[in-house]
C-alpha cells in the first residue's frame, strides 16, 4: 500500500488534508531579471513544497520536491500549504579585496516563500526564499522561530532537481575514500551515480549547467544523488550523531544554486554562489597579500626528502634559509614548509595524535627563519597538516595561530589527509572521539573556527582535503585557497595519475567553478617521482597560471629546475596572482580553456590556458584589450612537435609581437599542450 | 594530498605499516564445489582486506574492498594483515515446511578468513566467512569477542562489488519515499543509482548475477550503491542514532550473496540465501497452513468502501459473514477484514496514533465473526496497520497477538505506510519518538519481535510496507509472506500504474527471489477504481499463481466478480499453495516466465505464468511429468486477439488435452498475457 494520493481519494473531503489542499494558495511564481528564467512554486497532490524552473520558454527543471526528513518527528515533507509570497528585486556592485576580478554585480529577483504544514503534519512554518539571476538561481529553506520546533535534527535534506533534458555531465563521487581526488567522470546525466557539487552539465540543446551551494555555514556539505532517470535529491554529508544537522531555530540552510547559461565561458564567468554570500565580516584586510610562493614540499611528495627528522629531512633551517634567499631574489612573495614540527614519525595519516603545532624539529629554528624572512621581505607560509586530528588540533589551534601571527607567517597551509569518515573530532566526554567527514556539519564548523582564529592573527588559510569551497572567501577574505580536488601531486605518484591532459580543462569548469585552488603548478622539469613524466607539455606548465587561478599560486619544483628554465621562471615572476577581470575567451568543458585576465596593479593583460590530449588550433581574438593602445605580447607556447606523450613534452616556443585591440592570434596547442601569453602596453 | 600508498612509499619499510605488509600472509582462495567459482582473498597496497571471484576462468568481481566506518574510532578498512584461513565443506538436504519446493540441497566449500588490524589502526580482528555453492557465493563478517571494542557503532558497512563486466540490470531505487513500491528500472549496470537489493544483472556474456542479502536480523538493510563504472559499494538503511548499526561484540552481519547462475531459469531456482538462514526455530509449525483468502479490502483499494466506519465501511459484521460463507463454498481458507479496528479516521497515513489493534468498530463483532468462521472451517486474516507507528502498535503487540490467538485467527496481515524515513519508533524517554527506516535495524527488530509474538500465539504473519525479505521464513515458518514491490492494488489508483504489463515478469527475476509476496492476483474484472484498466489479460490473472508464489495466496477481486468468473474461479479454488518442487521451464529477465510447479500434496503439476506487452508464442516441453503417467491438462489462454491495451483483455479460451512426458505444446501469449494449466494423472 502507498501514498496520500489514494489516502486522500478514499478519505474525501473531510479530512483534514483534503480541506487544507482547498485552502491552499495558488502556484508562485518568479522571474530572472531578464525574463528568461521563470520559478514556479507549488504544492502536489500530497501536499509537498515543489519548484519547477524553465528557461527562454522550455522547462529545465520539472516540479521537485522540498523538504527535510527529520530524527523526533515526523518529516517536513508532507502536508503543507503555500500560506504567502514576498517579492523583492536588488542591483548592485561590490568589490572583492584579490580574485578573479574586481567588481562583482548583483542583479537578481527575489522571492520568499511561506510554507506551513498542517497541524495533523506537525504544523510547522518552512520558508524557501529563492533569488533569480540572469545566470542561475539560488534557494535556501528559511526555518524561522516557532512554537513546538527548538531544535532541527536533520537527519536528511530530500531537495530536488529534476532536469528535465537529456545531456552530459562531468562529477565526482561524493563519499568515497578519497574525499574530492578523483579523476572526474563524463558520462551521461542518466549515468551520473552520487556526485559532489560543482557538478557541471552540458545538455543536449547546449544550455550549460552547473550544480553547487553557497555559504556553507554550520551545516553539512550537499551531495546530489541521481534517484532514478536525471532525477537528483539532496543527500547531506554523514554524521556521527544521526541526525546530519543539528541546528536550534531560527536558522537558514546554504543555498542551492545552478549557474545555467548559453556556454561554458557564461558558466566560468558567473558569481552566482559569490552573490549569495554575505559581504566581509573581518573589515580591513590588507593584510591579506595575494603572492606566488616556492616550498620545501616537492622534494617530500617525490620521495627524495622526509616530513619526519632523519638524514632526508626537507625543513632543515639551512634549506629554509636558501628557500628564502631563492624567493626574495626572484620576487616571491612565501617559502611553503611543511614537515618542521614534531609528530611525523608516527603513523599520522588518519591518526595525528603526535602533533605538535609549536615545536619545531630540532633542526628547524623555527624563530631563525621567520627573522631570516622577514628581513628578506619574504614571509613563510606555514603548515598544519592534522592527519584527520582536529581534536588535536582544536586543542592547539590558538597557540598555533598566535604563533605564526607573532612571527609575521602571513598564510598557513592546513592538512587533513585521513579517509571518508576518518575526522577525528572529540567527543562527549574526556578521551571520548567522533569520527566525522571532510565536509559534515562539525568540519565545516571547524574550518571556519580556523579561519576566524587565523583572521585574529592577521593569518591566511589553505586548507588542504579540505570542505569545498561555496564562496565564503567573500565574508572571509582571508580564506584564500583550498584543494578539494586531485592537485599535481599526483602525477609523482604514478605516470598520467591526473587522469592524463583532460584533468585541467575538466577543473576548470567544475571544481573552479567553486573557487580558488592551490593546484601547485609550475613543475618545469615535468617529472615527479622515480622519473615519472607529466602529463603536461611545459608551455602547459606556465598556462595552468591563467587556467587554474589562485591568490596564492605555487611554483612548485625544485628551486633547481625553476633556475634550470629562466625564460619561464620570468613568466611565473610576472604573472599575477590578483586580477581586475577575468574571462574565458576560448574553452569547451574538459576540452581546452584559454583565459583572458587583467592585472589588477598594471594595465597589463595576460592570455593563456591548458589544452586536453587533443591538438588543435585556435585563433583567439584581442578584443578584450584597451583602444589604441599597442600591446608587446610576450608568448610561450607549444614547440612544432609537442607532445604530452613523449620527451617531446619539454618543446617550447618563444615569440615576441605587437598586438592591439581587434587583432587576432594563431594558436596551436599540442596534445596536453599550453600557452601563456603576457600582453603589456608599449614595449 | 592522498593515500597511504604514497605515505608509504615515503615512509619506507621502517613503519609499522610497511613492516605489517612485509609480514601479511599471502592471498587466500577457496572454490565452488565443481570448481566453476575462484574466490581470492586478500589485502591491498593500503592493507585494505579484499576479495574478488572468478567464474569458469573468467574476472566476474574484481578486487573489491571490506570494510566498516566506526561512529568512535578509525574505522575497519586499513592495515590488516590475514592471520589465517579454515576450510570446511558441506553437502545436505533440509525440508521446507511449505514453499516452493519440499526439499533444499545445501552443498558449499567455506572459508572463514581472520584479518588483524595492526595496533597502530586499533590492532581489531575482523573476520570474514565465505561460503561458495555452485550457483553464487555468500559471505558475511565476524566480529568475535575482543579487547577494545564491546560495542560496534557501525556508521557504514562499506563492501565493494567491482562487476569486471558490462551488462544489464534490473533495479529499483534505494531510500525512495515510496519504500519498495517502485517501477523496476532496466538499465546498464554503470547508469545503476543506488539500488536496493535483489538487483538483478545480466551481463553482456549471458551470466546472470542477483545480488542480495541472507539472515538479515538485528543489522540495518543493505542498499547498493554505485561509486562509478561498475563499481558498487554497500551503504546501509540509515537510523536516527547516528551509527546504522549499534551491536555488542560477537556478533556477525547478514550474509551478502550473489546468486551466479548460466541463465534466468538458475537465478529463479537457487536457493542460496534459504541455505544462508539458521534452521527453523519454532518446532512444530503445522499451524502454518498455506492457503488461499480473500478479502474485504479491494472495496477500499477501489474507493467503493472505508476503512473508517461511516455509511460505506467495508469491515461490517453481515458483509464479514456473507465472505466467510462464500470462502467456505469455494473451499477458501481465509477471509482478510481490514478496517476492523478504531483508529482509522485520524490522519492515519505516517501517523498512527489513534489506533487500536484489540477493540473493534461497534459495526463488527469480532467474536461473533470469529465465531461465525471456526464453524465454517475458515479464518479470519487480521490486520494490523500501523501507519508506520511502532511506538504504538509495540505497547499493544502482546495483547493484540493474543486476542487473534484465542479466537483462532490464523494469520494477520500487518501495516507500515508511511513514508521512508518515516518509521514512529519510541524515543529515549517517554512520550519521544525517534524517526526510522522501513528497512533500518530497529525495523529490523521490530518485525522479528512481532514474528516471534505472533508465533507464541500460532499465528503467521504478513507485513505490508515491510523489510525485505531475506529468507527468514526458514528460521521463523510463520512469516509466511509480505509485500515489498508495487502490488496489484496500484492498478486500481491509475491506469496501467503498475508500469504496464512488463511488471509482473521483471518481479519474478528480481523482488521474488527473496521470497514469497503478497501480490494479490485475481482480479477477474480486470477493473480498478473509477473503472481503470488493468495492463492484463484475464488468463494473465490465473497465471500469476503460478508465476508469483505466495503460500497465502488472494483472490483479490469482490466475490461477486470471482463469481461471475465460474471456470476462472474453478482454477483458483484447486491451484496449490504449497508445492513439491518448482522450475522455470521458460522465460527470460523481465519478458515472461512460465513455470511448473508440483502440488505437494497430490500428483498434480501446474503450469503457467506471465508475458509482458510483447506477443510471443513459446514450445512448453512437459519434460518434467513423470513417465508413463497420461495427464488430464486444463488450459487457460488468452483468447484469440486477446491483448491487454483494449476490452479484448477479457478473452481467454479453455482447452483440455491429455499429455505425456516428452510431449510439447505451443502456447501463444497475448501482449500483457498469460496462461495457466493444470495437470492431473487421469481424467
């Protein structure tokens, strides 16, 4: 036996329901600014919360329902009546202190929705407020203060999107070991299996789609799990505790968002889940300094150096000293060191019990080298890998800001490499533990406690197997980059383990659609360890800078082979890590990206990108540059004959020409291939 | 950053870990009794335990992970080593008390393997039992009694299945609001979401593979989840307290089965998850008594009557009496009143409140009808809906088993509508209530307590909305049969509901091979409510006794249409419930599926089953008589022009023959057809 539907047929018009869905308001509905998207709100024959979108006239979402399933009572599913509807309508720019550009305009409509559940439903009041942009839409359930609900335990968020179009999707698994490092998958969107957001779409007609949420505060991560056809429904990150999320009342959810445009370069230019963000919370943040860093780090992640004390230890004062001396001399801005502090030598992945976040490795002075920096004008970039251990870390975390806030460390990079499910969080009581995901309500709390802790301190944070990003950069600003996807470290792993040359131009239009990431380009002499080669020509090695952007952006080999390649060395000397605009003027998802980007500090300009295993040629237009100005563009691209595939990977070219607005280049990108091209005014 | 791979690797051989992997005892492997299957066991390059099978030489699951997430503690999956390995075999015949067939042949080699966790991942033993038969293989995990862990809070059980080869596969999804009660999809093994099981495959070299589970008791319901490709992973059915499972240390999990046959016949046929399930528990069990019943009950499905009292209630004493006395004419063993009891004019859909499951409308009289029935050689079917609220019915369950006990009621029919996620089970401290799953562990515990009370009071049991079945009955004989698929009754609520006539043959080779279902045939108008169609012809009615076996097996329809059906009813009255042996002796995964089946208690064969929309014209061979006996066959089928999509639905055409062993007859099946015969040594 199954639903209300027959129940209500066979109980008639006297119950309770049935005159409740008599009652019940109309349908609601909403549109972007520009008329193309319409939101339609309504109940069905059950009575559940539903929305429908279409777009330019065809539907793009088909009614879906809302909701929550609950641990004490019976779940905000069923039973509700549209009780009323609030519009509002909002147009404005802000500014973003570094990133991809400057200005950010939020155009948008609003409108709030008051649900209420009949009282036989448990007569709950649920709001949803949704905002249309021109490039997508984003909605947030609302639960307000009331009588009879204190305390939502969520033991699951049923929201869903049922794409109403066939197409293609590129994802991730959600859930599995290995948290967001995964070579992402392209298949079908009947295919998709459970998927972690951004989940990027391209549907049959060339709409473009891309799934996520913003401002994920004191909640768990949203994962998209495909129910049956290209139905997809909510699913949030596990925990410990049952219910998914515990939160008192009033309080609101992130919001669910899909960037929805006519191509790919509509879906990588939006600022949707940056719109739906609150504005800085931390005030003056000058102190928050975009820079490329180098790093004690390769030598570990291939095997020729420890994180542990021993005769191979990486964070030795001595090579910190000369890590300095190699950055001031060459204008970066941080030296990355990780393995100084005590608590390596133990079975750390996924334990972290032995950390220390204080006291450095004997042969480590820590005070030595933050002097040695500072006089250098170089800052260190500190590091606090956890092993998964933020019971651990939680205990130490301010004394370890407080520390590296004392000693000018202006950015730490933090570190929770244990599996799915493997964060260590305290429990109830004294030696008790909780064990926790990389994206569940308690880490995202604890990120954030973090970041806060770090901002007393005037200290940036990179976290690494991190929660994803959902633009809280904007409230907190100096939460500056993150990994959340597979980065160049695994290529010294195994031969072509990114998946081989698709992997960036698949990040592209997926993770970064999120935000920044510290991917760790710059591996010149493209090989990891034991010999193994990249899949990467090393014109590619220099396009990763405009492809995969980061305001702190590594370079990432040796100090060795960076002095090894001087010509490229000079570009990833010059090329911003902070732009004025950034847009992507050639790209197809997981094919090829080529990135057009203003310097936010000069009038110069900066093209470049990455290319799959696919050679072709582009002919790319400079119509974005300034009138009448003549530009120099400085150009690094594949040499004839380069290859991912063979030595031919180290091919390179170099050319010098003059460029103005309206003028256009041939660019051919080899197999795996790259360019980057920096385009300054006069000579 | 990633996995212990690379850790390792730059750990070197002086950590525990690596110094563990030096000392892991080497792979483990066991075979199937005729040596078709290979099972390897073994650890990967994480120390992950792992086990893959082959088949005849061929890869069918590759290495695939075992593992739990602990609520308290790092979880089962990382650095273990095998400690050993035993081996045991065993051949053996056990008896059904009643079913499909009388008599069952366990024959299986076992391998039991012990892992230890190296103490630095909480040096736990983990250990895994293995049993492989010809025709599929069974394991399940041991967790014996230890030092450091009493109580398992298990947040996932995380067992792989990495299918080696493409296929199709016939699944419904997992977690749905709907429970069980969904349409089957037929899709490609890697467009599966996530599935609950039996999951059927046919892979693309004609090996057929159901996956499933066996002795599901004090454990939570285990869902297949896709990860990617053909890479599936258990989760399981999720519970308000956070850990799925919570169970006191030794304990072992259901077993997960793979049943892996050449054909579909093989899957219909095995017994694998029958001989997985403990001996029967409750002794004599000749109370048990397979039958057919009808039912005051389609009058609600269809809206004629109420389940509520009022002018139209079903459940009044007169219309109880007047189908009593017509079960006792046509030799019926029961009669299902539902709507017998208070409560049902609340909000009763995923509520249940109100109640009561011993006092009666004032309009039936309990006593007078069980009266009434005892004399006439028939029973009473209870019933207990719940509305999904075991809070409610659990503080009533003794007494309201006892009350059927004592007027002789031999089976009820029990109730869970509600939502998933919508199970009312009592909370902490009173007057709390904890939301669960249909298919969660304390579920689980409930339906066994109410089995094992129903069986002090010798009544069997038959739940709606219930868990799966995973052969149970062979332990607990009085848990004869339950729903858990979309029924006929959805037939009633729109046309064609039940995904039209390609239903019943995709349920013969997926949900029927846990076990017996309530299906309700016999609907001989082939008319639902408001005079919706059935997707069936009428020989398909008769058919479907033989194609979907329940020992308690309805006449659906009102009496008056089984009346107005005299050579159909003639059928149902002498087809068995209760069968000597059973074979598919035609059909192919969601096409049609004929079977024969041997009365237990006479010489009498039956043959019969379903098609879907496809006409088709099989070649029964009657290879299965015994030889030198003439049979007498009686023969339902669809009528000349018969088909389900217009009123010719309604022709069917009667034949009687005499057959011999080795003789073939060419039977033709209308689209949404079927047929049934019976055949009886002699005239």
């Amino acid at each position: 036996m199954r639903t209300l539907i027959a129940t209500l047929s066979l109980l008639a018009a006297t119950t309770p329901a049935a005159a409740l869905a008599q009652n019940a308001r109309p349908s609601q509905t909403a549109t972007s600014p520009d008329g193309s998207l319409v939101l339609t709100v309504s109940t069905d024959n059950d009575q559940r919360p539903t929305w429908s979108l279409s777009r330019k006239g065809k539907l793009l979402i088909a009614p879906s329902k809302l909701g929550f399933l609950m641990a004490d009572r019976v779940g905000l599913q069923r039973g509700f009546a549209i009780e009323g509807a609030e519009k509002a309508s909002a147009d404005s720019q802000w500014e973003l202190p570094w990133g991809e550009r400057r200005f950010v305009r939020d155009r948008h409509n609003e409108m709030l929705v008051r649900f209420r559940q009949h009282e036989s439903w448990g007569g709950h009041a649920l709001n949803v407020r949704f905002r249309l942009f021109d490039d997508g839409i984003g909605f947030r359930y609302e639960l307000p203060e009331q009588a009879g609900l204190k305390t939502a335990k969520i033991i699951d968020e049923v929201t869903e999107f049922d794409i109403a179009a066939p197409g293609t999707a590129w994802w991730i698994t959600a859930g599995e070991w290995n948290r967001y490092e995964q070579i992402y998958q392209k298949t079908p969107i009947d295919a998709v299996a459970t998927a972690h957001t951004p989940m990027t779409m391209r549907l049959d007609d060339g709409t473009h789609l891309a799934f996520h949420e913003a401002a994920l505060v004191d909640y768990s991560g949203m994962w998209l799990k495909r129910a049956e056809g290209r139905l997809f429904r909510s699913t949030l990150s596990p925990s410990s505790r049952g219910p998914r999320v515990i939160r008192e009342l009033p309080f609101n959810t992130p919001w669910r968002t899909i960037r929805i445009t006519d191509d790919a370069a509509g879906l990588v230019e939006s600022d949707l889940e940056l719109n739906l963000n609150e504005p800085n919370k931390l005030g003056d943040v000058s102190w928050v300094k975009p820079m490329k860093y180098i790093g004690i780090w390769w030598g570990m992640i291939r095997g020729d150096w420890s994180w542990a004390e021993g005769p191979n230890h990486g964070a030795t004062t001595a090579r910190t000293k000369q890590y300095i001396d190699f950055a001031a001399k060459h204008g970066f801005g941080g030296v990355l060191v990780e393995g100084w502090n005590k608590g390596w030598e133990s079975n750390w992945f996924g334990h972290g019990d032995a950390y220390s976040f204080t006291e450095a490795y004997p042969d480590f002075d820590l005070k030595a080298v933050t002097d040695h920096a500072r006089k250098k004008g170089v800052t260190l970039i500190g590091h606090h890998e956890t092993g998964g251990n933020i019971a651990v870390y939680e205990a130490q975390l301010e004394d370890a800001m407080k520390l590296y806030g004392d000693l000018g460390v202006q950015a730490v990079k933090t570190g929770y490499v244990a599996d799915a499910g493997g964060i260590i969080a305290p429990g109830d009581a004294p030696g008790e533990t909780r064990m926790e995901w990389h994206d569940g309500q308690r880490q995202v709390q604890h990120h954030l406690k973090v970041v806060e802790t770090a901002a007393k301190y005037k200290v940036a944070v990179n976290p690494h197997e991190p929660v994803k990003d959902t633009g809280l950069r904007r409230t907190y600003p100096n939460w500056v980059a993150r990994e959340g996807a597979r980065g160049m470290e695994y290529n010294s792993w195994s031969a072509f383990a990114n998946g081989g040359p698709d992997h960036e131009p698949t990040l592209v239009y997926t993770r970064m659609l999120s935000g920044p990431m510290d991917y760790t380009p710059g591996v010149l002499s493209l090989v990891g360890g034991e010999g193994r080669p990249h899949a990467s020509t090393l014109a590619k090695q220099l396009g990763l800078y405009l492809a995969i952007y980061s305001p702190i952006q590594m370079a990432a080999d040796f100090i060795e082979n960076l002095e090894a390649h001087p010509r490229e060395l000079e570009f990833i000397k010059v090329v911003p890590a902070d732009w004025a605009d950034s847009r992507l003027i050639a790209g197809e998802v997981g094919d090829y990206a080529i990135f057009a980007r203003k310097d936010r500090n000069s009038a110069d300009w900066y093209v470049g990108g990455v290319n799959d295993g696919t050679e072709r040629t582009l002919t790319l237009g400079f119509d974005f540059l300034d009138a009448g100005k003549t530009y120099t563009a400085t150009i690094y691209k594949d040499g004839e004959g380069a290859t991912y595939l063979t030595e031919a990977r180290h091919k390179i070219a170099y050319e010098t020409i003059k460029v103005k607005k309206g003028d256009s280049y041939k660019l051919w990108l080899a197999p795996g291939g790259g360019a980057a091209i920096r385009l300054h005014p006069g000579k």
